[in-house]
C-alpha cells in the first residue's frame, strides 16, 4: 500500500510543492515547525532514509540543499536545520527547517497554524529562489 507520501507525489493528497525532479520531491510540511519547514523525499519509495542506496542518498543531499539555499534566502533565519526522524511516515524523508536558535528544531514545539494562503505565499517564494 503506498505510503501518504507516494500519493502526494502521485497528485493523490494536495500539497504546497516546491521543487520536484525525476527521483525527489520537497513540498511544505503541513504541520510547521517554523514558516517555510519543507520536507524533501525520494520518489523511491523506501522506509528508512539509510536503506537507500549511497548515490541516491547523496543525490538526495545536494537536491535537498538547493532547497535550504532557497529556504535561507527567503525565510528570516540564521540557518535552515536538517532533521531525520519520524516514524509515523514509512517513506523516508529529510525535515528542513528554518531556525534561529537549537530550540527551533524541537519536535514537541506547538506545531504552528498557517493559513492556504500563507502556505502557498512560502512554496511561491522558495520556489522563485531555485
């Protein structure tokens, strides 16, 4: 059974895309740590991030740092924070986060509400950065 990341890849599940390519695809996470958190995932669908194999995993990386790139430039942020965790999402995945401290990046933060509109105004400038 595919998991809810397949079907967002597969236009099964609405997101807030930023970039996608022929074996990735980053698109805003729903439940935000901080304005602009993306999640970058691997059109391979594959439960843990190092099951992948090495050039796919390194491919991954560069893809998921012209993503951070865009994020810094366009978020007000000191760094954009990289996170593997989760076990909710049998697909592996990257967190990006923007950030301006270490507490920035603490999962049991409050998740913050965002309306569509602020959520496609962010996908929009990132995406206009890459």
């Amino acid at each position: 059974m595919p998991t809810i990341f397949t079907k967002i890849v597969n236009g099964e599940i609405p997101c807030y895309k930023i970039a996608e390519d022929d074996r990735f695809f980053a698109f805003l996470d729903i439940n935000p740590l901080a304005k602009g958190h993306t999640l970058v995932i691997p059109k391979q669908e594959t439960d843990y991030l190092f099951d992948l194999d090495d050039q796919l995993l390194a491919d991954m990386n560069v893809f998921a740092k012209k993503i951070a790139v865009a994020q810094k430039k366009v978020i007000p942020c000191k760094r954009v924070g990289v996170a593997v965790l989760g076990l909710e999402v049998p697909h592996a995945h990257i967190h990006l986060i923007p950030m301006n401290s270490e507490a920035d990046v603490n999962f049991s933060n409050p998740k913050l509400k965002l309306a569509s509109e602020e959520f496609e105004e962010i996908a929009g400038l990132i995406r206009t950065e890459l």
